[in-house]
C-alpha cells in the first residue's frame, strides 16, 4: 500500500512539474514561450526519474565505498534481514553528520553517508541509521523524495534563467509574471518537500527498527545526529535535497529555513521509544 501511495505522489509530483513549467513559459514568453517550456518540462521529467540519483550523489560528491569496507559489510547484512537487493554504498566528504537513500526503485538504489556521521555514531547507531535508509528504499519513498529535489532545483534554475533573459524581451511577458514564477516556484517547492517528508519519516523510523532488530541504536542516532547537525553546516549547493537526509540538514538562515522538511527530532524518537 505504501509503495503504492508513494507512486502515485510520485507520478502527481511529475505532472505538477510538466504544468508548473509550462505555466511559467506562458508567463514569460506567451504561447512559444508555452511551447518551448513544454519541451524543456518532458527532458526534466525524463532526467528526473532516470537520473535523479545520479544528481543527488554527485551533488553531495559521493564515493563509492568497496565491497569488504565495514559499512558495506553492514548495509548487506540489513538488506539481507529486509529481503532488499544490495543497494550502492557511498560516503560523503562532509563533516555535518547526515545520510540519505536515493533510488527510482530497489534495484537501481543507494545509500550513503557522510564522514561525519561514520565518526559521530558506534556500530549500533549506525546499523539504525542504515536500517533507516533501508526502509525508505522498501517502501519506495526514494524516488519520491528524490524527484521532489530534483523538481525543486531545476525549477528554481530555470525561475532564475527566465528572470535574466526575459527581463530584455519587450515582447515577453510583464517582469511581475517574472517574479510571481519565482515566488511561487520557491514556496510551492518548499511546500511539496515539507508534504512529502513528514509522515514517511515516522514509518521509516519504525520499519527501519524492525530491520535492525531494536530501535535503540536510531533512537540514539537520531538524538547525536540532530544535536551535531544543528552546529555544523551542511555544504549542500542544492537546499531543495534537504528533505532526503535522516535529519534536517542545517544549511544556514534562508529562506528555505522556513519549511522544515522533517518533523520534529523528539517526536521521532519518543515514537521509537514505544515500540
């Protein structure tokens, strides 16, 4: 049923995508301004869900760890104990503790984390946090969340492409369509991240703890994860992927500060501290 759900937001969330778009080329440059936008909406959809995890790795500079390092080692266990193929493991060159599954199915998966966290967390947070991200691939969150990144940024790329190049179009649409794009682009981006991360975080808290056996290792995860994560920035150059992370990346104050991708840390782990 989840996965089920998870499809269907994630084919609402493309087609929002292809509508968004080609509101926005009417706005800027009337009917060819419609067409063009039109063809610009169908590459991004095909990027979005062929490639996304390939952005998502490369944006955080993801390496690919080997077959006998320690994490790997881990991650094949959990998988084995959720019936999940061996996903792609890789570690991050960040210091802020964090990590994130990606994925359009579990075939075509990944994990990874960041040097931060493999310093900050022992073997059994760890296995919780993995265990977590094992979840997320299981109930097919990952495609979801990561085309919600995806979306995210390629709008907001190319709201600030329209707003340079169509500022000197005379024939183009008024510089306050312009603006209202990008206004809108912004929150409503912000709003579909927030929707989308909220609840699947409960459930893959849950499941991830019937994976690892217990929840006390992400119980205890969550809590050193968050305390640490609020201090030490996150060098992310796409805040629209925040809603990927186990906890809410801190990315300095902006204005995408004001949409908190994730609930609340405590609620998190009082939950888990029911089970």
């Amino acid at each position: 049923m989840t996965a089920f759900v998870n499809n269907t937001k994630t084919a609402v969330l493309l087609a929002a995508l292809f509508g968004l778009i080609v509101w926005a080329g009417y706005a800027i440059g009337s009917f060819n301004g419609m067409i063009i936008a039109g063809v610009i909406a169908l590459f991004m959809n095909f990027g979005a869900w062929y490639a996304s995890d390939r952005i998502a790795i490369a944006a955080m500079r993801g390496q690919p760890v080997e077959d006998h390092h320690p994490l790997s080692c881990t991650v094949r266990e959990l998988a084995d104990r959720a019936n999940l193929p061996m996903p792609r493991v890789y570690i991050c060159p960040q210091e802020a503790p964090n990590a994130f599954a990606t994925g359009r199915n579990p075939k075509h998966s990944a994990v990874a984390v960041t040097q931060g966290a493999l310093r900050l967390l022992n073997e059994e947070e760890l296995r919780g946090v993995m265990a977590h991200e094992l979840a997320h691939i299981k109930n097919r969150d990952t495609l979801t969340a990561t085309i919600a990144a995806t979306v995210a940024g390629l709008f907001s790329m190319l709201a600030q492409f329209a707003f340079f190049f169509s500022m000197g179009n005379r024939q183009g649409g008024h510089p306050f369509a312009v603006l209202g794009v990008i206004i809108l682009g912004a929150l409503g981006a912000a709003i579909i991240k927030a929707m989308i991360s909220r609840s699947r975080e409960f459930v893959a808290d849950a499941d991830g703890a019937k994976i690892a056996g217990s929840p006390h290792g992400l119980s205890s995860a969550l809590h050193r994860l968050d305390t640490y994560a609020q201090r030490i920035p996150l060098q992310n150059p796409n805040p629209a992927m925040n809603n990927m992370f186990i906890v809410e990346p801190f990315m300095g104050k902006t204005l995408t500060s004001l949409f908190a991708s994730h609930p609340p840390t405590a609620k998190r782990i009082a939950a888990l501290q029911r089970i």
